[in-house]
C-alpha cells in the first residue's frame, strides 16, 4: 500500500475539465428575459481570456451551459456572461442571486482574429443575443478606431425589448463608428429601421468599401447564413466574412462529439470560423 501511495497512478487532470466556483456579484436586467451576471473566483485569480471565448456554466445539481463571455477583456473585476432565459439550466443561473455560487469551467474556444484584420473597413453583424460574443472585440474596436477608414456596428433583434446592452449601444454611437439598429417588430416607442438586420447592409443603409471589408458575424444560424450570402453579394470575399458557431457544446474539450458540425467540432475548432470554411455545413439542422 506504500508503494501505490507513494507513486499514484491518477493521471493529471486539464484544469478546463474541473469546475471552478465563482460568486455572482453583479446582475442587470439587459432585455426581455435576459440577464448579465457578473461573477468572479471564489478562490484564485480571474482568468484571462480574448474575445469570443465560453464558459462552461454550471448550476449546481442541474447541468452545463456553454455562454460566451460578454465583459471588456481589460475589465479586470470579473467576468460578464449574457444569459437568455432557455429551459431549466439557463433559469437556474438567472436565478442565482447576488452572493450566490454557481461553477465555471473555461474560457475556451478560438478567438475573433481581429489582430490579423488588414481591411480598411470593417463591419460587425449581430442578430438577438448574437451581441453577446461580439461585445468585448466591439470595445477592443472602439479603443482602436484609428486602425480603420470606416466601422460599422449593424444590429438586430425580434423587437425593441430585445435589444441588449442599450447604454453600450449609446456610448459606441458617440463613436467614429456607424451603429445601425432595426427590429422585426417595431412598437409605439420605436422610430427606427423595421426589418431583417441585412437589410441595413448596402443599397439604403450601411454602406462600406465592401470588397476591402471584413466581418464578424453572431446570431442564430439562419440570420448569420443569410448575412453572409449579403455580404458576399456585396462584395466581400467568404475568407473575410467570420461566424461564431455556438452549437450545444457538452464537454468543452473536444471529447464528447455533441457539438459536431460536419468536419468540425465546435468547441475544438470554434468557435469563430470564416465562411468559406463552414459556409457547406453551416445550414445543417443541430439535433
């Protein structure tokens, strides 16, 4: 019994697969059934991560969520997740209070390459709560305005209470950089565009040097499919339109196979990718 003390045979254990506990010590109401928690370690530093990267959530004795983290990378306080009322996960980490304890594992995932960006112009598409992963590179953008001739910031969602982030959306708009809103179904307080959000792309909206722009893309799988089909009819080239592929991830480590896209497991290989690479799989129905 020494002997196997002495020389335990437990493998080591990727840190990405244990459960952290984190402390909710913030939560704002961001639209119609959505709430952003802000949380931070119970023990150890905050980790650091890069735009488009999850989290794993988890609600004690319920289950797991993959959630993109929507905090600026350079708040160093705690980590900011957008979480939409969904089914019984998502309802139990909205409900978490304030002091309250829920488990993260992560970040994972690739990143929003927009350090290799060397278009002049650049335009970032949201769809509903697709905002939520384009959040923190919005905020690395703004703090870089310079870098680029034109920003477009285009977003859209079912109606006016859906719109997230609304004091974001001011500050960016007080910005060099364009912000287009539109909604599907306008109300009394609403005086804005009223359709599909790629229908402020080109002709009467926004309008960019499209052949030398690059996007980024989130939201549902069908506005991000027909986005891109927009943008390429305008002229930008599949390689520079990027989508964030957040399909029902289980494990977060590539392991379990429920994220699979055709050749692509998301959280392996995404979740950003560009279209001429997932353009072919894209339209397949998750299960």
């Amino acid at each position: 019994m020494r002997a196997l003390a002495e020389h335990p045979i437990t493998p080591d254990i990727s840190p990405l697969l244990v459960p952290r506990p984190y402390r909710v010590v913030g939560k704002r109401d961001e639209a119609i059934d959505t709430v952003t928690l802000s949380v931070v370690p119970v023990d150890g530093p905050l980790p650091t991560f890069e735009p488009a990267q999850v989290g794993m959530l988890g609600a004690f004795g319920i289950g797991e969520a993959a959630i993109s983290i929507s905090s600026s990378v350079a708040d160093r306080r705690h980590h900011d997740y957008t979480i939409r009322r969904a089914g019984p996960i998502t309802n139990a980490l909205v409900d978490t209070p304030i002091g309250g304890q829920i488990t993260v594992r992560g970040p994972f995932g690739n990143v929003w390459p927009i350090d290799e960006v060397d278009t002049p112009d650049l335009a970032i598409v949201a769809g509903g709560l697709g905002i939520a992963p384009l959040r923190a590179l919005i905020d690395r953008v703004i703090s870089t305005l310079d870098r680029f001739e034109r920003v477009a910031i285009v977003y859209g969602a079912r109606t006016p209470g859906d719109l997230a982030y609304r004091s974001d959306l001011a500050a960016w708009a007080e910005t060099d950089a364009t912000v287009a809103l539109s909604v599907d179904e306008a109300d009394a307080s609403w005086d804005g565009s009223v359709g599909v959000v790629t229908e402020l792309l080109g002709d009467d909206g926004v309008d960019l040097d499209w052949a030398n722009t690059t996007a980024f893309v989130c939201g549902p799988d069908v506005m991000m499919h027909f986005t891109a089909e927009r943008l390429m009819r305008l002229g930008v080239p599949a390689a520079r339109i990027w989508l964030t592929t957040e399909r029902n991830m289980q494990c977060g480590n590539g392991l379990c196979g429920h994220c699979q896209l055709g050749p692509f497991i998301v959280c392996r290989d995404g979740p950003v990718v560009n279209y001429e690479r997932i353009g072919p799989f894209h339209r397949v129905r998750e299960l």
